[in-house]
C-alpha cells in the first residue's frame, strides 16, 4: 500500500519499499506538514492526542484502521499494491 493525494502520489514511493514502517512513516510525515492541527485531527478521527502524539514522534505505531482514519482525514488515500505472487 502507498498513500495517493488527488490520485497523484504524494511521495516518491517507487524507490520505497512498501512496508507497514514505511506506510508508517510516510504517514508521519503527511500529518507533520498537514496545516491541520494535531488537536483537530485527533478529534476528527476519534484517535487520541497521546496516541497521535506518540506515533508522529516514532513511540508507537498504528493499527492500520488508525491508519486510515488519518490518512482519510488528511485528504490520503491506501492504495493496494500488487506484489510478485508467492510460491511460484
């Protein structure tokens, strides 16, 4: 999965692998450049301010509903990405 803003992607993902660490980095760095306070997008995804403020500095990570929820807010999109088939 890889984040897409207005179906342009927001980073340079191809260079990336696509672990949950880097969705999950990815996502700190969109809610750290967002204008959007921490304290509204708290409120607006039901995610608390400990919880976010622990995961935008690297403390804990998110589930990936979390990660949603922030994403959508964040005017993010997850994007599934097809990976080689396995066992073959």
């Amino acid at each position: 999965m890889t984040f897409a803003k207005h179906g342009q992607r927001c980073y340079d993902t191809d260079r990336m692998s696509h672990t949950p660490a880097d969705i999950q980095a990815q996502l700190r760095r969109a809610i750290m450049e967002s204008d959007m306070s921490r304290y509204r997008l708290a409120q607006l995804t039901g995610v608390s301010q400990a919880t976010l403020s622990l995961f935008v500095h690297n403390k804990r990570s998110v589930t990936m509903d979390i990660a949603a929820k922030l994403a959508r807010e964040l005017g993010l999109e997850l994007t599934p990405i097809k990976g080689p088939k396995k066992g073959r």
